[in-house]
C-alpha cells in the first residue's frame, strides 16, 4: 500500500495512479465477498471506459459537464 501512496505523490491524481498499476498489471488487494463473507484477493486494476468512447455508459445526464439550466458547471456562482 505504501507504494499506492508513493506513486500518487509522484504522479499528482488518482487517474494516472490507477493507470499506472493497469499497464504495469499490478496486482492489488481487493475485499470479495465469498459465500457471506469477505475474501482479500489479488487483481489486476481494470481501467474503467473512457467518457468519451462509450455513449451509453456515459451518455446520461449523471455523466454530463452541463448543469440543469444549459450552462457549464464552472458558470456557477462560486464555480472557479
């Protein structure tokens, strides 16, 4: 785990974090649940779609840069 922290230090964001550990094939612990009960297992990072490459998965309102009223999130008051 110390290495997680080390890197993210170096890298600066979560995203090339993870990226990092998928393309190297780190394997990393993960809790499953087994038959009613928590496993530590080992596995690869799997790199989530890319926004901009999956319309379905994406495409909704949740995912979306715009707010409710039609202008961008930084428009907020606030919003730097």
């Amino acid at each position: 785990m110390a290495m997680v922290f080390s890197l993210f230090d170096a890298l600066g964001s979560i995203r090339q974090t993870h990226r990092w550990f998928h393309d190297e094939r780190v394997e990393l612990p993960v809790n499953k649940a087994v038959r009613g009960r928590f496993e530590l297992r080992w596995q690869a990072a799997a790199m989530p779609p890319h926004p901009e490459g999956d319309e379905k998965t994406w495409g909704g309102p949740a995912f979306s840069h715009k707010t409710a009223g039609g202008g961008r999130d930084n428009d907020l008051p606030g919003a730097r």
